[in-house]
C-alpha cells in the first residue's frame, strides 16, 4: 500500500529562501560559479537521462535502496517502542554521504570539472568525494581541519588509498569550519576547473537545495519501507544534526506528514550549559555563515563560536538553512545529546544488536531512547542510522578503555 | 579629465584629488587590533602621512574566507588579542583625529547583522568614517545595507571579479559610492610575483558600463605594481604587504614601506 502525503507543500521548497533562512552571501568571485553550478543543476534535475544514470549508480555502486532493520532487542531500552533503522551504514563508503557526492559528482562532470575538493569533519565526506573522484577520473583534493586528521586517522589513510590530496587545515580552530573556509579559498583561486563538492545542506544557494534533493532518498525510501513492514506511517523520525544532510534526508519525505513528529539531535558535549558543545539551533541565533543565513553559535560580535563534540562529523557551530526553517515554523524539534549520552547508547547498539553505529549516528540512537521512553511501546520510531563506526573504533575503543595496552600504537 | 564633477563621497573626493598632479590613488588596508589597537591607530596614521589616500581598515572575522595567510593571522592575533567590534569605531574616530583621509572599514557581514545594520552605520557616521568594503556581501543581497547607506551618506564599495558577468558589473558600478573594488585576480588576498592582464581587461569592462572609478586590489605590492595599474585604473589597493611590514618590522617599518609604494603613483 501507500499513504498519500497531504498537501501542505513544506517539500516544495526549492531556495534560495527557506523562510527568512538560506540566500547567498558570498565573494563576487565565487557568484559566477555559483550561477553556473543553479542553472546545470536545473537543467539535470529537469533531464530524465540524468536521474536514470543517478539511479543506476546507486543501484550498481552504492547499493541501494539500503534496507530498514527492526532492533528489539535495543529497543527494550527504548520504552519498548518500535525502533527501525534506515541503514546507511551499509551504503558504500559507509555512510549516506555518498548519495550527495555522486550526484555531485555527475553534475561537475556535465559541466566540465575536472578537479573536486571537498571540506571533511569525521572523513566520510572526504572519503565519499575521494572515491567519486577515482570513480570519475578526477583530481580530488580534501580540506581537513588538522584536529579532525588527528581523531580521523583511517579515513586520512582512506581518503590517500583512493588517490586524493588530504590538506590539513592549521587555521582558526582547526577544525570542520576551518575546512570549508579552506575549500572556498581553493574555489575562489582555481574555479574555472574546480567543483567545489560541499558535504553537507549548508553553504551558499544552490548547495543547500542540490544537496537535500540528493539525499532525500533516504527518507523516500523508508517512508514507502516503514509503511510496507507496519501499514503506516512511523510515529516519528529521528537523526543527528551537524550541518544537517543526513537529517534532511530523511525528514523531507515526511515533512507534509503532519502526524510524523520530526526529531533532529545536536551535538550536546560535554553539556549546553558549558561552552563545549555543538548544539547549533539549540544555543545558537541568526546570522551569517558560510555563505548563507541560517543559526550559528556565535558571539555577541557575530565571531563564531569554537564548537565541540567527541564526534568530529557534528563538530559544526552552524547548521543547513533549510534546518533552521524548520525549526523557526516548529515543524522539528531539534534536541541536545551529550558526547556521554550518545556514546552509551554507541555501546547499547553494539552489544544488543551486533551493529556498530557512528559517533554521530549515535546521537540519534540516544535520541531514540529518550523518545521511546516517552511515546512507548505503541510508537514506531524510524532512526536515520546515517553511518557506520569503523572509522570510530579507535576513538570508542579509549573512551570505553578496551584497547590492549600498545594495540593503538 | 572634463572639468568638475559632482562629487559627495569622501573617497571618491580623495581619489579624484589624486587627478590633480598623481597618476591616481593609493589605497592601504590593515587590520583594527593588530598587533594592538595602539599600534594599529598608529600605523594607519603613518600610512596617511607617507602617501595612502584612503584608509581600509579591517574588521577581523573568525571566518575570512576572502583572506589569504598574512591577513588571517594578523586578523586572528587581533582576535585573539580580544578585539571587538566597538573597536573599530575607535579606530576610526582616533585615526580621523589625526589625519584627513577618509576611512573606509572593510568587514564580512555577519559582524553587522548581529551589532545592527541601522545602528553600525549611525555609529560608523559618528566615528567619522566613510564607509564600507563589502567582501562577502553583493549588491543582489544587501538590499538592507543599500537602504541604510543611502538613508546617512555612507560610501559602499562592492566588489567586481573577472568572473562576473557584464550584468553584474553594471549592478556594482551602479550601486557602488566611492569607487569599485575590482579584484584583480581569482584568489584570496596575499602578495603575487606579478599580475596577470585580467585587471586591466576587467576596468576595461567596468569602464565599458559606466564605472568612473575603479581601485584594482588583491595581490599588488610593489610601487612597479602600482605604476603599472595606475596606467588604466584610478586607484590601487594594499594590504597583505603592508600588514607583513607592520608585522616585522612595526609602525616604523610599515610608513617606509608605504613611502615607497607611494612612489608608484607619481605621473
């Protein structure tokens, strides 16, 4: 069967503007790119030959559609809620990342790039763009905050097996944010042969529109799987929050879904009553990032705040426009989870079910304890199990003091 | 040159001064609080007195992303040094005390949506300043900017790339007061060996829609650099070189080294 979404149209939209979020600010320099980058993503998104040559890469490369799990015995933890999880851990590369990369990576092809560069936080980003690029020919260079190369140091490696240039960035805080103001100095200097492949739904229009419509897959799929395993609707969706691109992902089927409850999970730290956290919406206010207006932890200068989160992919102090709309019209709800939070219910995943999660994807885990312990066992919760924890093992591995002295050497 | 023309922005009447007996204006940026709001004031003066017609002072940003190495760590050791935002109307209030020269402030926009447009150009006025570079905000997205500019007489400069179209060019000659920054190269700031022909080909288009002035930055250091610009463009912009000057060698550095690059705009 299907269920008819209601037509409220909140998934029409289509940006600059979401609300008074979104827009392009951003050097003249890059706007000439930025206009060529809208009107080749407008052509492709108009063009059936494109959307087949999409459909049967992730057919044949990415290996989708990615199945849905039921997790019972986590889910005893949960309230007794009905817990499924979309599993883009399984996605080549690891993670849902690629889904974004690849169409992305389709579009600079059509216009004539040869060389991708790409920021990165956990890696996912970096090794998904890395891999499109060995896919595709291309030169690929990835911007790393030098924090996040350090906790990171697989995908480095992986990002080097598949042929790109990882550059560790030294500047401001060294980390996520650093990289995408890194990435955009690269744009500006080399754009004429350059795509700039942005991982996430943020940046300068058309990025934040290009890259939901790449990820929502996620979500069209599992709302059409959910409904096929239970007969209807989940009674909520749940993901982490950095910039957002996992999220939206899996939100946007849903969004004219009235009775879907949309829950968004930020990177709570050590806490949002201490300054080290990454809770963007939850602590931040309005302003200016990276190209477009959306929430941001900030000063009272509009500086921005140094984030922090044990998970360097939610390591953000801002967050995708579109995010932020929904947030401001309380279509979802965005909640903090701590680094401790997130990394027992890390463990939980692990020994009840045999799945190893990302840091990041842990957060929503966490998050879905909480829920299902408040909607209980009638409730159906879909989590957004947005990638897979190899890269975190050594991180884990200290935090739960389970490596062999010497074995991390 | 035909005669007088009307002129009521500050900068474009420094740079049209320049017509008098230069082959055109020289144009410095350092940053406000590097390596202290003392030495900053200091410095900017003494550009003033060795040749700089215009002052481009810079508010430093956590998040540069049109800065180059030089400029993001001078603008980083402000921060980090505890600038903040009101210190750049000191800046200028205590700069305009001592000099003449009209003092624009070059600032990413997130620092003045979050202290307030309306409230950043009153206070602006009232330091005395000029106006503002705008790096990261176009024409097609500052429309509140546009109106707070017009509504107290601030000078805006937007910028214009060799990527930009024609049309777009248009867009920053028509609502730029004072001059066009026009970017020399596709890049971030910082000092290059030599500039390519895309400058000259870019104020020949800026011209072509009606651009009366037009200030050619990024990547210019050397007083060769600024003679050769001067050549087609009305005044040249420095920064990453003065900035290192500043850095090495301190204020009495930085007032040699702008004495010489002043000697490029001798006719």
């Amino acid at each position: 069967m299907t269920i008819e979404a209601t037509p409220t149209h909140l998934r029409d939209e289509q940006g600059p503007f979401f609300g008074e979020f979104g827009g392009r600010f951003m050097p003249e320099s890059l706007i000439a790119a930025l206009d060529e980058l809208s009107a080749a993503y407008d052509v492709a998104k108009a063009d059936p030959e494109f959307h087949r040559e999409l459909a049967e890469l992730h057919r044949t490369y990415t290996g989708r559609p990615s199945i849905i799990t039921e997790v019972p015995r986590f889910a005893e933890h949960a309230g007794g809620a009905r817990i499924l999880l979309k599993r883009e851990d399984l996605n080549h590369t690891g993670s849902h990342k690629i889904c974004n990369v690849l169409g992305q990576a389709l579009i600079a092809k059509r216009i004539g790039k040869t060389r991708l560069i790409a920021e990165t936080g956990a890696g996912q980003h970096g090794v998904a763009t890395a891999t499109a690029a060995a896919l595709f020919g291309m030169e690929c260079v990835v911007y790393m905050g030098e924090v996040d190369t350090e906790r990171q140091a697989l995908n480095v490696a992986r990002m080097r097996l598949l042929g790109a240039t990882v550059i560790p960035v030294t500047t401001g805080t060294r980390t996520l944010k650093d990289a995408l103001n890194e990435a955009f100095r690269d744009w500006v200097a080399n754009v004429e042969n350059t795509h700039y492949l942005l991982g996430t739904v943020a940046g300068p229009h058309p990025f934040p529109v290009m890259v939901r419509d790449f990820v929502k897959v996620i979500g069209e799929e599992a709302r059409q799987q959910v409904i096929d395993l239970t007969g209807a609707l989940p009674d909520a969706v749940v993901a982490c929050v950095g910039g957002g691109s996992n999220a939206i992902g899996i939100f946007h089927a849903f969004l004219d879904d009235p009775d879907v409850a949309l829950h968004g999970f930020e990177a709570g730290g050590d806490g949002v009553d201490t300054l080290r956290h990454a809770a963007s919406i939850t602590m931040g206010r309005p302003g200016v990032l990276h190209g477009s207006r959306s929430i941001m932890l900030q000063d009272e200068d509009g500086q921005t705040v140094d984030s922090h989160s044990i998970s360097a992919g939610l390591d953000y102090p801002g967050v995708g426009p579109e995010h932020a709309w929904l947030a401001s019209i309380g279509r979802a709800t965005y909640t903090p989870v701590t680094d401790a939070a997130a990394m027992q219910a890390f463990r939980l995943l692990c020994q009840t079910e045999g799945i190893i999660p990302a840091i990041e994807s842990a957060h929503a885990l966490a998050g879905a304890i909480e829920l299902g312990r408040t909607l209980g066992e009638k409730a159906t919760i879909l989590v957004n199990l947005s990638g897979r924890g190899d890269k975190d093992v050594e991180t884990a591995g200290a935090y739960f003091g389970v490596l062999d002295a010497g074995a991390g050497a | 040159m035909t005669g007088a023309r009307v002129v009521e922005s500050p900068v474009a009447s420094a740079i049209e001064a320049t017509r008098q007996n230069r082959a055109g204006a020289l144009i410095g940026y350092l940053p406000v609080g590097f390596p202290t709001l003392d030495e900053s004031v200091d410095a900017a003066v003494a550009l003033v007195e060795n040749g700089v017609d215009v002052l481009e002072l810079g508010i430093p940003y956590s998040d540069p992303v049109m800065d180059g190495p030089v400029i993001q760590k001078a603008t980083q050791a402000s921060l980090d040094g505890g600038f903040r935002l009101r210190d750049a109307f000191t800046a200028v209030e205590r700069i305009r005390a001592r000099v003449d020269a009209p003092v624009l402030l070059m600032t990413y926009w997130n620092p003045v949506v979050q202290y307030g447009v309306g409230r950043f150009a009153d206070d602006l006025v009232s330091a005395g300043g000029a106006g503002l570079i705008t790096p990261d905000l176009t024409v097609d997205s500052g429309a509140d900017w546009l109106a707070e500019s017009d509504r107290t007489g601030l000078d805006r400069v937007f910028l214009a790339a060799p990527t930009s179209t024609d049309e777009r060019l248009r867009l920053a000659v028509e609502n730029s007061r004072g001059f066009v920054y026009t970017v020399s190269t596709m890049g971030t700031t910082g000092a290059r060996a030599e500039l390519g022909a895309a400058a000259e080909t870019l104020v020949g288009r800026l011209r072509s829609v009606g651009s009366v002035r037009a200030c050619v930055g990024i990547g210019v250091s050397t007083p060769e650099q600024i003679a050769e610009i001067l050549g087609y463009a009305d005044g040249a912009i420095v920064g990453s070189a003065l900035v290192r000057a500043l850095a090495d060698d301190g204020v009495a550095g930085v007032a040699r080294l702008t004495a010489r690059l002043a000697s490029g705009t001798a006719r």
